[in-house]
C-alpha cells in the first residue's frame, strides 16, 4: 500500500496519522435538521465531518451560517470540519449567491476559526482561488482545490493535471471526483490517483461515483487517496456507502495488504 499523505490540522495528522479516513456529509436544509443530523454522524464516529453548506436554506445570511458552525463546533468536540459551499455547476444545490458573496462567507468563516478545512472548486478564477487561498492561509484553515463531474471521467492525464494544478494554485489538499460510465473510468482515476501520489507532494483525495465508483471508495487508499466519503444518515453524492461497511471493508484491506507486506 502507498503511504499516503496524511491531512493535518494544526501541524498534527488527523486522526494519529491513520489512512485512508473516513469522512460524512451533513446536509440538512434547516439548523434544527443541521444539528440534529451532526449529532446522529457524530455518534459513528467518523474521522472527518464536512458540513453541505449550499443545502442550507439560510446560507445567504453570514450571521446565522457562522451561529450553526458554531454549534457543530460544539458537537463535533476535535473531529475536523470540512466547510463546502458546493456550486451548482460541480454538482451542488442552486442557490442565487453570487460568488463575490460566497467569497466573503468564506472568508467569515475562516477568520471565526470554527472549521478546519474549507472546499471550493478548482475551476473558479484564479483571482478568486487567490482570494480564499489568502482568507484560508490568513487564518489557519486549510483548502481543499477541488473537480467534479457527475457527467464523465475525464481521461487519466486530464484528472493528473487537475491534481497538479491544485497543487500549482497553493491547495492543501487536492481532489477529484467524476462520475464513471464503466470500470475503464475508475480506472482511469485510480491510475492518476498514483501518478499523482508518486509525482506531487499535496494529500489528494479522489473517488469514483455512482454504482461502478463505489469500487474506489473502498480501494481509493491503495493507490493514495486519503479520504473517502460515507453516508452517516443521509449522501452528499451518488454511490457513498454506509459509513459501517465501508469501514468494515477499510480495515480488512488493511489487514489483507498489511500482511502481504511482512
């Protein structure tokens, strides 16, 4: 198994260092639903927790955003929070925010300090990459660069070069999702997954989605991802699985590859 690139939160591994991790989605649309589903992930213990932020309904007012992270601060004692205002072009809920908006919530949320990652997407300009690169890097909170494409698989050198920009543009963290119509395209970003894991030095993380993509979520770490998603009450994208089984299925890989290398 490569060893992979650990995330870290204060200069310290998450998780002691332990791969790949296991992250879940909340995705409730109000603070009640919000709070109520934090809680019922949170009792599955999961080793990252990313809060859906486009599904709430009120992410356009600041105040009360911040307010919610504050809670789910509360709840999730030292479990890592990733924060994710997902675009509705990579696959997330519409909303009317315009993006000088969802830069300035951004940068909120990064000075309140009550998150330790923040998502946002590769494809946005370079000027606003370098504007929540700056609020991120301002305030001790990591960035995820980030593609999606829940239509296709771009080919392997084409998911390679997204990890290598990610890392170009000062991303902490590089990752790729796309949406598979066979297993030629799970292998497509598996094969980068290593190209990238043996040629950059940025923690990547990647998955295929959907049916065929749930094959990656299980063995994405063999090849150097270093998250994988799983549902603790309800997804965030298609082919996520219950966050039991794929530990389950992580811990006898682990033990399967582990003692073929001793």
């Amino acid at each position: 198994m490569a060893k992979i690139r650990s995330l870290e939160v204060g200069g310290k591994p998450v998780a002691g260092g332990r791969v790949p991790l296991i992250c879940t989605p909340v995705v409730g649309r109000t603070g009640r639903a919000v709070l109520e589903e934090a809680a019922a992930v949170l009792e599955k213990k999961p080793d990252l927790l990313e809060w859906r932020v486009d599904f709430f309904e009120g992410l356009g007012r600041t105040g009360e955003v911040l307010e919610l992270a504050r809670q789910i601060r509360k709840a999730a004692g030292t479990v890592p929070i990733i924060f994710t205002r997902r675009s509705a072009t990579e696959g997330g809920e519409p909303n009317l925010l315009g993006e000088d908006q969802v830069i300035a919530l951004y940068a909120a949320v990064c000075e309140s300090r009550l998150v330790d990652f923040v998502d946002y997407e590769l494809a946005h300009p370079p000027e606003n990459l370098r504007a929540v690169r700056g609020a991120s890097k301002a305030h001790g909170v990591g960035l995820i660069m980030s593609f999606h494409d829940f239509k296709r698989t771009p080919p392997a050198e084409e998911i390679f070069r997204k990890f290598s920009d990610a890392e170009n543009a000062g991303a902490d963290v590089a990752k790729v999702a796309a949406m598979p119509q066979g297993l030629e395209d799970v292998l497509a970003v598996l094969t980068a997954t290593l190209r990238a894991h043996h040629e950059l030095t940025v923690p990547l993380i990647s998955m295929s989605m959907g049916p065929y993509g749930s094959v990656s979520r299980m063995l994405g770490g063999l090849f150097g991802s270093a998250v994988s998603f799983a549902v603790g009450k309800a997804a965030s994208a298609p082919g996520q699985v219950p966050i039991e089984d794929l530990r389950t299925v992580l811990a006898i890989v682990d033990r399967a590859v582990g003692a073929g290398q001793r």
